[in-house]
C-alpha cells in the first residue's frame, strides 16, 4: 500500500500535472462563483479541453476542477445570496445573513476554510477507504439508500423548525414538483401534458437558479454603492481571520458535517446537493441555539460547506471503484476518464491503484491551493458585495441567463428560471423555506424509487438489515435529539434523592 | 455637422450592419457539389445524453474524422432529454439542410415508436440514414450471489427470478423481456436503476439474480468476477465471448419463442447510428454516407477506437433502411399486441 | 402581506389539486404512478388549510385600502415595478435580438436607464459581450443562440 502512495506521489508530483492543477484551480473557483456556470455545467463544457492529453494530467485537470468549484461557490452564496452551484444553497441562509449585518469577512473565512478542511477530510476518508471500497458499497444497497433518502427528507422538518407548517409546505411543494416527468419506476412520464420539455419534469439548475439567483437580483437592484469606510478595511482581514479560527473552534462540527458529506457522497442513489442540508440540519439539532439559525448563525455556514467539499472524497470513491457516478459531476469526470482511454471499474482499481491514489491527492492539493488563493483574494471578493446593484444586477442577470441555456443548450431551461423565479420571490416575501423546497425536490425521486426497488426485491421487511437499522436508529435520534437532550439535562438538574 | 446629428448615424450604422451580419440570409442547396457546400459550414453532431457517457464518447471520437473528411467544423452538442427523445424529436423536425446530424440510439428508437411510447414524434422510416456506428449482441449473466449457474437453472427455477434495469426500453429491460417470453422464465424485471452500472451493481451485489447487458459491458462484469456469463442471446457468439455458447446452443426452442430472439437480435442490430432529418437532399445525405462509410470501415480508426474501449461495427445506410423497414413493418397487430403485453406488462 | 400569503396558499392548492386532476381524468394514471403524487397532494392541501386557518385566526395585518395609502407609497411601488420589469427585459431582448446582441443592449440600455454615465453603461455593456462572447461562447463554445428570433 505504502509503495502505491509512492507511486501515486509519483505520478502527481510531474510538471505537467502540477500546471494543470495550477490552472485548474482559479477555473473551478471561476465557474463556482459565477453563478450561472455552478457544478456541472463547466465541468461538461471542460471535458473536450483535454481530449489529447495524457492521461494523468487531463484527469487532474478534472478532478481538480470539480473539487474546488463549490469552494467557489460559497463566496457567491455569501456575500449576493446566491448560490453558485445547487449544493451551496444550503450556506445562503445564514452566510448572506451574516453579510448583510457586516460579518462578510467572518462568513468568508469560515467558508473557506470549511471548505478547506472538509475536503481534506474527504481526502483522508477516500484514500483509507479505496482498499476496502467493495465491501463498503456493497454495504448500501437499495433499502440503505431509501432510509438515507428518508433520513434526508426528515430534515425539512428540522430547517423548518420555528415555522413548521410553512416549512412542511414548501418540502412538500419542492417534493410535488419533482413527481413532474418520467416516473422512474414504471417509465411512465407524469403530468407532462404533450410538452416535451416535461418528459423529463422540471430540471435542478433552472428551478436553483430561479429559487436563488433571480429574487436576490432583484433585491440588487434598489441597491446603491454603499460608501466604502477605510476604517472597515483593516477589519476584513480581522473578520476572514477570525471566520478561520471559528472552524477551529468548531471541529467536532467540521468532522461531522464532513462525515455527513462522505457517506452522502458514497451512496450513488443520492444526489451530493442532499449532503449540505443534512450537515445543516445535523448542526441545527445539535446546536445550544437552534434559533439563531438562519439568521447569521456560523454553523450554519461551516456546517454545509465542510459537507460539501467532503462530499467529492466519497463520490470519487464510488466512481473509481464501481465506475458509478455518484452525482452529475461525478458522471462527466466519468466521461472524461473514458475519453483519455481509462475505465474506473472493479478492474481499475487493481490495475490502476497509483492514479487512483495520485487522483486523491489532486483532490487535497486543489482544496488546499482554492482556500490559499480564495483567502487571498477574499479581500476584493469582499468588495464585489458593494458594488452599486444597478451594474451588479443586470449581469448577473446575465450570467444566468447564459448558464441556465449553457446547461442543456436548451431555450426552455431560460424561461423556466424565469417561472420559478417568480415562485422563489414569493416564497422569499412571503417567509417560506426555499432550501426546504429544494432538498424535497431533489430527493423525491430516490425515495419513491428505492422504496420501490427494495419492497420488490427484499418485500416488505426490506429495512431488517444491519446497516438500514443503524439509519434508521440514528433517523429517529436525529429527530427526538432535541427533546431528548432536555430530557437529560432535566434529569441531571433534578436534585438527587 | 452636429455632434448630436451624426453620433446617432454611426451608431445606427454599426448597429445595423452587426444585425445584419449575424443574420444569416438563407441558402439554396447547391446542385451537385455537395462537398463544396459543406466547405466551410459547420455540422451539429447532435448527441441525446449527457456528456460524459457512450454516446458522447463516440460523438467526440468521430467528430475530428468527420471534419477532417468533409472539410465542414464538426461540433459536438449534447441535447439531454426524455432518453434521447428530445433530441432526436428536434433532429428531424430541424431544417433539412444537412448540418443537423444525431447520433441516436436507434435500438431504443425503434422501440418507442413500435410500442407508441409517449413523447414520440419521429417516423424512422422517414428518416435519412446516413451509418451505424456499433452495436453488440447481449449476454445474460447471473449474480454470483445468487444459486443460479447456468441457463437450466434459471429455467427450472420455481422461485421468481428478479433482474434490474434501469427502464422498460432501455436494451437492458426489454432484452431481458424477450429473452423471458423466449425461455418461460419466471421473471420480474425492477426498474429505476439509475443507470446500467447501477442496475450491474445491484446483481452484483445479490440484490437480484441476474442482468442482460452489451457483450463489452458483460466482458468487464464477467473479468471482475462479480457475475456469472451465461449466454448470448443471438444466433452468433459474441468476439469477446468465444467459448460462451448461444441461446440457440443451449436450448431448442420452437419458431414462435425463437423468434422473439431473433426479433430482438434484429433490433440490436440498429445499434448506434447516425442520422439526420427527412427530406436532406440527396447529394448532401450521400456526400455524409461516403464520408462516414469510408471513416467507419478504416482499419487504423477501427484501432483506434479499440484502444479507448470503443467498438466500430459499420453498417451503411441502405443497411439501416431495410433493417428499419422490415423492423416496423413486419409485425402484425396480434404480434405487435404480443410485443407490447411482453415488453411493458408481463414482467412488472 | 398575510392576504398575499392567503392567495398563494389557495394557488397552490389550486394548482396541485388542477394537476392531479388531469392525472386521474385526463391521463387516466394507475394507481402505481398517482399514488405518491395524490398522496403528497392530499397533505400539502391540508398543510395548506391549516395555515390558512392559522392566518384567519389570527387576523389579517394585510394590505391598506388604497384609499389610505400614500401618495408616495404608491408612487415608491410603481418605481419598484417598473425596475422589475426593466430588469426582466432580459428574456425577451434574447429571444428579440439572440444573446451576444440582446444581452449586451440589454445592459447597456438597463444601467443608462437607472442614471448611470455613458462611460459606465459602455464599460458594462463590454463586460457582458466579454463574458457572453469570449467565455461562453469561444471558449466553452456553448452554442448560444446568436440570430434574432432564432427560436422560430
């Protein structure tokens, strides 16, 4: 094992890979932060750049890429509200709150530093468990990807705690839309009225873009050049320093919500975008004052972007050693595995056990170059949260605009963002969750097809197994945490006898 | 002149001609020539999947080859949607001027149309077929965690034997239908796998008992040990699978069931193919066919091919339409009712 | 603002009520493909009830007659208004004039409109055709669609 590390170090510490790295960098955090171009759509418009290259350096090229694209993300969740790629919608809540009360640089450091540490984590589980892999995936079969789909519904319960039924609307509205389309289990396309856009129902990048993006353009607007106080610059590098040391603070946290990302990350059923509000909700139930979530709470910010960035470490593993995607992203780097002559597989990881190795590596170094530069640059990202709405809103606009056509190079997507972007500032005026519409929207479809798949092939006792009862057991304690947590606390107050 | 005069002129001017330059004045196709009309015009290689998968591997593969031997910018445009139904819906109603090509899964194609499935509004007959690219036999193979391990047994078997795919016309499901009806097996097919590699794990895993996959894919499964290669489903062996016998080896079976097979092995014979819209004038479509006639059966891109996993296996168009034509026009209403009972209910 | 939340409450239910209609009459589903979508309809109608009720025990803070309101109030909203719409011109001066084009007119004409110096409209509008040319066009050669009314 120790001599495929040397390899894998080998083959990552050439000229060509560590350049390509180097230029991959900025560009994942380039198609992070604009919003338009969030997580897989550069990363498909990439795939044809490295046609023609050798192997190892396209592949790192990628791999690269994908890793820090929602480091990049982040920042435009944080300081314009709007997420740059569908996982990060999870930070907007509180991060932008933070931004808008003048605690930008604290939310940035936090961010990227989470996002740092999250993807090393992510590296760490990747590699530990690559020798292993088989067993673990094995592990999760249809009736344990249903449970964590289960798991991860039950958490709109927990991010509309404090105004439940509207929270509970929106997660049920977010689960009706995506009943719209092709019903996976019996290939029968559901309410798509001769119209064939809605074969495949309403798409996630339209219905994020338009839930996010567009309301918060439109609050830009009125915005004017807020006039810039020197004395708040000294404080920027004080606020990002101190937004770093909160991570610090908080690494039972970090290590949980990445813990939260990796597992996420490893079931192919479930989409990565689930991983941040599980890490939320997780950090939610455990925290001393839920209440101040949403409003500007830092876990709120560390929690779904150190689950993010972790996430990848997981896909990666599923990807590599079953050559099954473990998200959309996952899928293109697939793709591109296949163009530069590469199959991930059962057999790829006997053969090929270095590059898999060198991949991870490719993983950590580009989590830890982003946060470098990120942390470096945050100081003028900073700036680009005063710029005067009136330059800042038409192009974003703009970048929306051609994002949401760049993603299926369809003009239907466009005006879509538009529809939802009338539903998503109705839910902003009117207090409704838009993340809790978002997480039904996207785990619907697996919940009614793994239920499906485990009732046919296991009946009706399908959840009787090892694994789906851990999940269930830690379901049920998630939920009951709260009360159960007063309980005990009740009773260690309570005077002894 | 004044300021307040001209400035407007020039910029009216240059607004203007950059409108009119970027409209573009519609062409007449060019009598005879093909070759130069194509000279400098760009084709959409249009694929109806996402990028990063078979599809969009092949497109990419060709693309170059296809510039190279038409002189024309060749550009890769992923259309995902509806399972390529999208896609190939706007291919052929697109304009027939010959720079919308598709590569389509006409396997899954025909299937569609032959069943009325929902979305559909293309007529393969219609069509302009200009090649296919590949297509593969399937192989049936077993889960190793399952007691099955050989064809006998899946026959003989009392208990229900469960397969995964990932759609009722996905080539996965509807072969593992024909080949049911074919050999009276007792099956239930679950679907909603995302995909066939997830569908693979699911035997793999012993979550059902067998999976009817391309001969490449099985070729992998079968190397990792995971799942047991049973038969091929065609009259042929499969290159990949030489000592593996056929269906036909194993077992004789009486004309009404072998024809099941020998339906579906004519279905998998569409493969791959590339196509464009009706009504393409007839020097364009044959300047594409020469083309991609001479490109497909090239020993060194045949090799090249190899080498990234990827199997060329030609076939002209005039090949193509027949197949199709007889595809679709060979089933009488009872047999058709028959299809449809088998492909979309018996099994669910 | 509670009666805007009552009409988009009974929009809903509308709405998802409408839908699973056209699935039990008109497209006559099984019950295997409307089971989960009447099931979910059912209860986000009742969760939809029971806030209405909640708003209706409560009472409405809602809306002013507009007798009442302000002269400056209403001039405030249709300043609001009409920047909205401005701003969403976006959709159609891309299906009018294609993208590179519309997007960049688009812009200019949105930050010229809201007072801003020819200099900055320009250098905006130079900035869209950058980002909307050279990166998604050149360089991530996403076919965006540059005739006028290429759509029809």
């Amino acid at each position: 094992m120790l001599e495929m590390f040397a390899h894998g170090l080998q083959l990552v510490l050439t000229s060509d890979v560590l350049l390509a790295v180097l230029i991959a960098v900025p560009v994942g955090l380039l198609a992070g932060i604009l919003p338009g171009l969030g997580g897989i759509a550069a990363l498909a418009l990439l795939l044809p750049f490295i046609y023609g290259m050798e192997a190892m350096t396209g592949l790192a090229f990628l791999v690269a890429v994908h890793a820090v694209i929602y480091t990049g993300g982040s920042m435009s969740a944080v300081l314009l509200g709007i997420p740059g790629a569908p996982p990060n919608a999870a930070t907007v809540a509180d991060g932008y709150s933070m931004c808008r009360r003048g605690y930008a640089g604290v939310a940035v450091g936090a961010a990227l530093t989470a996002s740092g540490v999250g993807g090393l984590i992510g590296f760490v589980v990747l590699v530990a468990l690559l020798p292993f892999v088989q067993g673990v995936v094995t592990l999760f079969g249809s009736p344990e990807t249903f449970l964590l789909s289960l798991l991860g519904i039950s958490c709109i319960a927990i991010l509309g705690r404090g105004a439940m039924v509207k929270g509970l609307i929106a997660g049920g509205l977010g689960i009706f839309l995506a009943m719209f389309g092709y019903q996976r289990i019996s290939g029968v396309p559901r309410f798509w009225f001769d119209i064939d856009y809605l074969l495949d129902g309403f798409r996630l990048v339209p219905l994020v873009l338009g839930l996010f993006a567009i309301p918060e353009v439109l609050s830009l607007s009125g915005r004017r050049k807020a006039t810039r106080d020197e004395a708040q610059t000294g404080l920027e590098w004080a606020q990002i320093r101190t937004g770093a040391q909160e991570v610090i603070k908080h690494h039972w946290l970090c290590l949980r919500s990445a813990l939260i990302g990796v597992v996420v990350g490893i079931v192919p059923g479930i989409g990565g975008e689930t991983a941040p509000f599980v890490a939320y909700a997780a950090a939610r139930q455990n925290s001393v004052q839920p209440d101040t979530f949403g409003a500007g709470a830092i876990e709120g910010v560390i929690a779904p972007e150190s689950s993010n960035n972790a996430k990848e470490g997981g896909a990666l593993v599923t990807t590599l050693a079953l050559g099954i995607p473990g998200s959309a992203g996952m899928a293109v780097l697939l793709g591109g595995f296949l163009l530069v002559g590469l199959e991930p597989g059962p057999d790829f990881l006997t053969e090929h056990m270095d590059i898999a190795i060198g991949l991870a590596m490719v993983l950590a170094l580009a989590n830890v170059l982003a946060v470098i530069f990120m942390l470096g640059m945050s100081k003028w990202l900073i700036r680009i949260a005063w710029v005067d709405g009136d330059i800042l809103a038409p192009l974003l606009l703009v970048l929306v605009v051609a994002g949401a056509y760049a993603t299926n190079n369809n003009p239907v997507d466009v005006l879509m963002v538009f529809v939802f972007g009338a539903l998503g500032w109705i839910l902003r005026e009117l207090g409704y969750n838009r993340a809790a519409l978002l997480l039904g929207f996207v785990l619907a479809a697996s919940i009614e097809t793994y239920l499906h798949i485990s009732l046919q092939a296991y009946g009706a006792w399908f959840f009787l197994r090892p694994v789906s009862l851990i999940i269930l057991a830690i379901m049920l304690l998630g939920l009951c945490w709260p009360l159960l947590r007063r309980l005990i606390s009740q009773c260690r107050a309570s005077p002894r006898p | 002149m004044n300021k307040s005069v001209w400035i407007p002129k020039i910029v009216s001017f240059l607004v203007l001609s950059f409108v009119m330059n970027t409209v573009t004045a519609p062409r007449t196709a060019q009598a005879g020539e093909a070759a130069g009309f194509y000279a400098g015009e760009v084709i959409r290689l249009i694929v109806g999947y996402g990028p990063g998968g078979g599809y969009d591997a092949y497109a990419r593969f060709l693309a170059p080859h296809l510039q190279a031997r038409t002189g024309a910018t060749v550009i890769v445009e992923n259309r995902p949607g509806g399972g390529g139904l999208l896609a190939l819906n706007q291919v052929v109603a697109a304009r027939p001027d010959g720079l919308s090509i598709m590569l389509a899964n006409a396997e899954a194609a025909a299937l569609a149309q032959l069943l009325d499935k929902e979305g559909v509004r293309y007529d393969l007959q219609d069509v302009t077929w200009l090649a296919r690219v590949s297509t593969e036999p399937r192989v049936l193979m077993w889960s190793r965690r399952s007691e099955l391990r050989n064809l006998a047994d899946g026959m003989q078997s009392a208990r229900r034997i469960n397969w995964a795919a990932s759609g009722k016309t996905d080539s996965i499901a509807d072969v593992t239908s024909f080949a049911s009806a074919a050999l009276n097996l007792n099956s239930r097919i679950i679907i909603g796998y995302k995909g066939s590699k997830e569908a693979a794990l699911a035997a793999t895993r012993g979550e059902v008992d067998g999976i009817c996959v391309s001969a490449s894919s099985a070729k992998k499964y079968a190397g990792s040990g995971k799942l047991l290669p049973v038969t091929v489903l065609g009259r042929e062996r499969s290159t990949l699978f030489p000592k593996l016998p056929t269906v036909f080896e194993l077992v004789k079976l009486p004309p009404d069931k072998a024809w099941l097979i020998d339906y579906r092995s004519q279905l998998t014979g569409l493969g791959r193919a590339l196509l464009t819209a009706p009504g393409v004038p007839a020097e364009r479509a044959g300047f594409l066919r020469a083309a991609l006639d001479s490109i497909l059966s090239d020993p060194e891109i045949q090799a090249e091919a190899r080498a990234i996993g990827r199997l060329l296996n030609h076939a002209t168009a005039n090949r193509l339409t027949t197949l199709i034509d007889d595809t679709l026009t060979s089933l009488d209403s009872q047999t058709l009712q028959l299809l449809r009972n088998v492909v979309l209910e018996r099994y669910y | 603002m509670s009666k805007g939340e009552l009409y988009f409450l009974l929009s809903v239910s509308g709405a998802v009520s409408a839908v699973l209609c056209s699935g039990v009459f008109y497209f006559d589903y099984s019950l295997q493909i409307l089971l989960l979508p009447l099931a979910l309809g059912v209860v986000i109608c009742l969760l939809c009830f029971a806030r209405i009720s909640i708003l209706l025990a409560n009472g409405f803070t809602g809306d002013l007659e507009p007798a009442t309101t302000p002269a400056s109030a209403n001039a405030y909203r249709k300043h609001q208004a009409l920047r909205t719409l401005s701003l969403l011109s976006v959709l159609p001066a891309v299906m009018l004039l294609g993208y590179p084009l519309g997007l960049t007119l688009y812009v200019f004409t949105y930050v010229k409109l809201r007072e801003h110096s020819w200099l900055t409209a320009s250098s905006c509008a130079l900035v869209c055709l950058g980002l909307v040319y050279v990166l998604f066009m050149a360089i991530l050669k996403v076919p965006l669609p540059v005739k006028p009314l290429g759509w029809l």
